[in-house]
C-alpha cells in the first residue's frame, strides 16, 4: 500500500486553531506513571491521512495524483477542519461550528473538483516554484492538469 500524504500535520492545526481543539476532539493517551493525559499524536496524524484521503477524492478528478512537487496550501484548512469534526467521536465533543467547518470544507472541494475555483498557486512539475498563479492552466483531456507543464 502507498503513504498516504497528508496535506496538514498537528503543527498545522496548532498554528490555525489552537491547542484548545485538539483538546476537545482528539483521543488522549494517559501517562501511567503521572496520570497525566495528552493529545494521541498518532491519532492526529491518522485522523490527517484519512482527510487528506477524502480530499483526493474530490481534487483526484482534475490533478494527478501524487503532487509530483508540493501540494497546494490551500489544502491545509480542509484537511484540518475534515479531520477535527471526524475525530470528535462523542456528539459532545463536536461543536456547531465543528460541523460548519466540516461541511465549508466539503463545499469548497466540490467546487474545485467541479472546475468553479482553483487551488491556488503550488508547484505541479515538482521543481520548487509555484506554476500556477491563477491564470488559465492547460489542461489534460477530462481536466487533468498537465504534469510537468511550466509557463514561460
């Protein structure tokens, strides 16, 4: 089975949110010898893949999948607001505003996926500068962006 590439990590969340959401929604591992409990990391991190997952479903229909080059920013949010409102296993712990992110983020991947908005400026051919700066990319037959396509 290939890895999964995450397109956010816990870090991401910490500097979007706060430690306050993980606390909230993440499963927490208890230290045996203190009694002290703190967020899974593991947990973090799987609840991240499965997003990023659901995401390529979505971008899969108009990218080739995996970016050779790095993926787009705009991915970070959604992937972080997909994986708080999955990890939030107990209906107290998902908030309103959970679900509204959640289901944003959701809306706004159909609407890449149906070709109404971009994902913003990222590296496609893998040679560490964007190649899309909002402009008309060329596109692949069924809307697949050209791989190794760099505006000159």
């Amino acid at each position: 089975m290939a890895a999964v590439t995450s397109y956010a990590t816990k870090d991401d969340i910490l500097t979007i949110y706060d430690e306050s959401q993980l606390e909230l929604v993440a499963p927490k591992i208890v230290d045996e010898g203190t009694g002290a409990e703190s967020v899974d990391d593991a947990a973090v991190a799987r609840a991240l893949e499965e997003a990023s997952i659901l995401i390529d479903t979505y971008i899969g229909r108009i990218v080739t999948l995996p970016f050779q080059g790095s993926a787009p920013r705009s991915l970070r949010k959604p992937c972080i607001d997909i994986a708080l409102y999955n990890s939030a296993l107990s209906p107290m712990n998902r908030t309103e505003e959970h679900r509204r992110r959640y289901e944003d983020a959701l809306k706004w991947l159909q609407l890449v996926a149906d070709g109404r908005v971009t994902l913003g400026p990222y590296d496609v051919n893998g040679d560490g500068e964007d190649d899309e700066d909002g402009e008309e990319v060329p596109r692949a037959p069924f809307g697949l962006i050209t791989v190794g396509w760099k505006r000159g």
